[in-house]
C-alpha cells in the first residue's frame, strides 16, 4: 500500500513539477552539455558565478599529492564547506 501511495505521489510530482525539476537540474549542471557552450547557465545557490573554476575538458590535469596539501589548507577547506558555518 505504501509503496504505491508513494509511487503515485512521485508520478504526480513528476508530471506537476516537470519544469522545476528540469531547471534545478540545468541550474546545477546536471543537463548542461558537457563541450561547456551552457556553462554560463549554472546557478548554484551560496556560490558566485564568478567563483567558478570551469576546465575546457581536453587537459586533464594532474591531481594533487595529499602530502603536498598542508594542515591549514585543510582546515580552512572543511570550515568553508561544512554547513554549519
């Protein structure tokens, strides 16, 4: 019974939503294609679209070494990205 409560629920969503779901998608990057000719489209909310670092995709670029990363480096990333503050 659940379960088809729920499917139904989802189908209605769904069909009801449709261009919300679309546009949250496109706003994130989700449906963008990847040659980046729509990049100007994202949107992420909290994130200035200037702060965007976006790669052409033919350099892959080598990753970083963990040991070159030191403790401040990490610290300051783990503050600025927890969602408590």
């Amino acid at each position: 019974m659940t379960t088809h409560v729920v499917g139904d629920a989802w189908d209605r969503f769904c069909k009801g939503k449709k261009d919300m779901v679309c546009k949250a998608f496109r706003d994130v990057g989700i449906t963008l294609p990847i040659d980046g000719i729509q990049d100007h489209q994202l949107q992420i909310k909290g994130i200035p679209s200037t702060s965007f670092v976006i790669g052409d995709g033919s350099v892959d670029p080598e990753p970083e070494s963990a040991d070159s990363i030191s403790g401040a480096e990490l610290e300051t990333f783990y503050r600025s990205s927890s969602p408590w503050g």
